[in-house]
C-alpha cells in the first residue's frame, strides 16, 4: 500500500493544507504533515478537489470503437480530473440488457483510469416502444441505477409514466433527453434570428421545454425521480425552478459548452459547432449560468459525444451532432463560473462532483476530502491559462469546440482510490 502526501494545496479553494493519502483512503488532513517515505507532491497553491463524477458520457464501446473506447474515454476522464463516469446506453448494440451493461463495467474495471457506471436504456433498442430489462440491470453486476434513451427522446408519454414507476422501486432515476421529435424534424441548429439568416432549419426552445414540463408532472404524479439532460434554454430553467418549488423530484443537468458557446458560431458553418441540443442563445447562456449557481441546475454533465474525423469533416447538414467534453470540462467551468464570481471551488465541487454522485448513487465518489474518505482527488493549478490542442488529448476523437481558444486551468494529478492516475499532466 503506497502513501502520498500532497503537500499545500487549497482544499475546496480554502487556505493551504496537507493531505496524506495512506492506501485507498484520506488518512489525515491538516498543516504540517509528515509521513516517512511517502511520495511527496508539491502542491504549491493548487486547488484540491473531490474526484469529478460525469453523469452524461458516450464511451462509444461497444460498436463504435473508431469514435472511443473505454480505454480511451477514461483515460480523457483521468486527464480532466474525473475519477467516475456514466455511460451512455446509446452503443452498438445497446445497452438494454444485463448482458451488455455488464460488458462496458468490466472494461471499465479491467482498464483501471476511473469507474465505470453504465447507463441502461429505458426502452429496447432506444426505439421507444417497449420498455427495456430495467430491472435486470440494476440486479446486475454493473448495478445499474440511471436510465436513458439519450439521443432519442422518450416521447410517449405512458412508456415514460411506467419506466418512472419502475425505477422508483429500487431508487432509480430516469434521465430524460427532452426533444419533442415532431417539432425538431429537419431541425439543424436553433430556431432564431440566426437560423433565419443562415436559412436552417430552425430547433426551437419549445421542443426541449415541453417535454420536460410533461415529463416533471409525470415525476410528480407517480412520486419517482427525474433527470433532465443537458439542459438548454430560458425557459427549461423556469420549468425546472417551478417544479422543484412544488417539491416535485426533479435533477438537471448542463453541459459546459451550453454555458460558454451560443448560436452566433454557427455562422462559421464548421460542424464542430453542431450539437444535440443545438447551442443556443446569449440569453439562454445567461439564464443557465445564474440557474447552475442558484441550485436550480444541479450537476455540470459533460455529454462528452466522440467522433471519428470524416464524422465533422463534411457539410454542415451530414455532419454528425455532437462535441467531446471530458479533457476541458473544469477549464470551461472555471472560465464561466469562477472566473465571473458566480461559484466559488466549493461550487464547483459540489456541481461536477457532490450532485452528480448522489444523483447516479456512485458510491465512494462525491465525498468530502476528510480524512476516513476514499482518496478520489483531483489537483488543479487555477493559475494556468493557455490554448486547447487538441493533438494532445487521450480522446480518440478531436471533434473539440474549443480548439485554439484560451482557456485557464490545468489538471495536474487525479487519484482513483489513491493510486495516481495523472501525474504533473500524464497519464500514468
């Protein structure tokens, strides 16, 4: 068993301390430590955080292993500081039985560079119309407890009211992919001025919104657990607030391109902007930041969806949907909501690490960095800013926004139950 002291970091942004990591587990945390032949790390100001958990990953795998693996999907978890991921049953085949779930857990265990929980699909071959081995998932060895048909829509509504009753006998969560389908065929960025200039087909605010006010009601009337994916827009976020006030159990998600990018960048034409849902406006951009800082949204999810080259690198209408995530999650957060005084690192813990753990039931992730608590950890020098090359990412793809764009932070070592898998920047 190794023993690390991480020396003068800043716990949560607060001031600098010690902390020794004996094993799997945090043994002390306080000033002054020593531990004889500990591996020493010295942390220099850096902020120390909680491991970060991602509700909402495509690890690709199994079937689309030119996009990702999970090989390479968690060790770009690893690099941006994520000791925990989910992922998406949207795979080849889908994840919608025991069988398969249990597949995308064991490589994920095999492979070693963060756990692996697999999403289940709520209905049998995300086609929506019978609903898929809930139950048989969550017994299983993956223990499944999220289930999602993202990418597609749970648009019927019974189908959605009976996997909402399922899942409340053992706890579950439905996390629903809210586009109303009729409204978004043809749609190829968000309905708006830009749209109408650019002469797209327009994705309009009330596809997302409507579903998400049917599907909030739903939650209530059967008492069972929501999750809204990568919340989008103004008027997702009154829906959201409204329903929590009537203490109805619903969670949200936002991605970090929706708190950075809007639709204006889609004039350029270049696919590496086109996104499901599509970014959308400087309102709606304001409206998601003051809602993730107000409680409101409560998890930074990073929808981190790879795609292979010849994917992006085409006409805008073929191009496929979607933006990896995983290697600048923190950096675009800090960006959005630190740097502009809307969250403090207690914040962010709480949002990328915290919410998302007890929303997924990861447990051993999402814990206070004190001592007794897995050593699930991540360390960020703040002080950091530069470009985003996406030649250095441990992605497969590069299908990156952010490509050139000045960022600030760096993840400089994460730990998985206390064994280093990022060390000053490299994967070890």
């Amino acid at each position: 068993m190794s023993t690390t002291l991480i020396r003068g970091a800043r716990v949560l942004g607060g001031e600098p301390q010690d902390v020794l990591i004996d094993g799997e587990t945090i043994a002390q945390v306080g000033t002054g430590l020593s531990a004889e032949g500990a591996e020493v790390v010295e942390a220099g100001g850096k902020i120390l955080l909680p491991g970060l958990v991602d509700l909402h990953t495509h690890l690709r795998e199994p079937g689309r292993e030119d996009s990702e693996t999970v090989l390479t999907g968690t060790r770009a978890a690893a690099s941006g500081g994520y000791t925990a991921v989910f992922a998406m049953a949207n795979t080849f085949p889908v994840a919608d039985t025991a069988g398969v779930v249990e597949q995308v857990w064991r490589l994920g265990r095999e492979h070693g560079y963060c756990d692996v929980r697999p999403i289940g699909a709520v209905t049998v071959g995300l086609e929506g119309r019978k609903l898929a081995e809930l139950g048989a998932m969550h017994e299983s060895a993956a223990g499944v407890t999220v289930f999602s048909d993202d990418g597609k829509c749970v648009d019927d509504a019974v189908i959605m009211r009976r996997a909402l009753e399922y899942v409340k006998a053992f706890g579950g969560v439905v996390a629903q992919h809210a586009q109303e389908p009729r409204l978004t065929e043809g749609a190829q960025m968000n309905e708006g001025v830009v749209s109408a200039e650019l002469g797209l087909g327009g994705w309009p605010a009330v596809a997302e919104e409507s579903v998400i006010a049917r599907d909030v009601l739903l939650a209530e009337h059967v008492g069972s657990r929501v999750h809204i994916c990568h919340l989008s827009t103004a008027g997702s976020v009154e829906i959201v607030r409204w329903a929590k006030s009537r203490g109805i159990d619903v969670t949200a998600e936002v991605t970090p391109h929706h708190l950075l990018l809007t639709d204006e960048l889609v004039r350029t034409y270049d696919p590496v902007y086109k996104v499901n849902p599509p970014l959308r406006t400087e309102r709606d951009v304001r409206a998601l930041r003051e809602a993730l800082a107000d409680g409101t949204i409560d998890v930074v999810a990073t929808d981190h969806a790879p795609h292979p080259h010849e994917d992006k690198d085409c006409e805008w209408a073929a191009a496929a949907m979607g933006m990896v995530g995983l290697e600048t999650a923190l950096s675009v957060v800090q960006e959005t909501m630190v740097a502009t005084g809307l969250l403090d690192w207690a914040g962010v813990a709480d949002r990328m690490s915290f919410a998302p753990a007890r929303i997924g039931r990861a447990d051993g992730h999402g814990r206070p960095v004190s001592a007794g608590e897995p050593a699930n950890l991540t360390l960020l020098d703040a002080a950091y800013r530069g470009q985003v090359d996406p030649a250095g990412f441990a992605s497969r793809s590069r299908n990156t926004p952010y490509q050139g764009r000045e960022l600030p932070g760096c993840v400089t070592h994460t730990w998985l139950r206390g064994k280093a898998t990022l060390v000053d920047g490299k994967l070890t």
